[in-house]
C-alpha cells in the first residue's frame, strides 16, 4: 500500500493532497528540489520554464 502524496503549498503554507507542480528549482552542487502549490494558487504563478530552452533573442538597436 502506497500513502498519497501530501505536500505544503508555497503560496498559503498549508497542506494538500493534490498537487500542482508549479516550478522546479535546479542546483548546480546537488539534487533541487520542487516548490508546489493548491490548484487555486497554482494560478498566482508564472507558467515553468525549461532550464535547458534558450531564452527567446532580445531587438538589440543598431
């Protein structure tokens, strides 16, 4: 028997039965680790990014 997953939600602290992965924090010395939140904060943040995907060229003048 498996126990379901309960996490601390980053945005009001308490705890939660469901989940939603709302950023994944990368560390250069050692394993990251994943901030989650309630489905109602979940929407507070920006969309996650993949640490890997080059950032999008900015206009530079001339």
């Amino acid at each position: 028997m498996t126990r379901p997953a309960v996490r601390m939600r980053a945005r009001c602290h308490c705890t939660t039965r469901h989940p939603v992965l709302v950023h994944e924090v990368h560390a250069a010395t050692g394993p990251g680790f994943n901030v989650y939140a309630c489905s109602e904060c979940a929407d507070h943040y920006p969309p996650m990014t993949d640490a890997l995907e080059l950032p999008a060229p900015t206009p530079q003048e001339t």
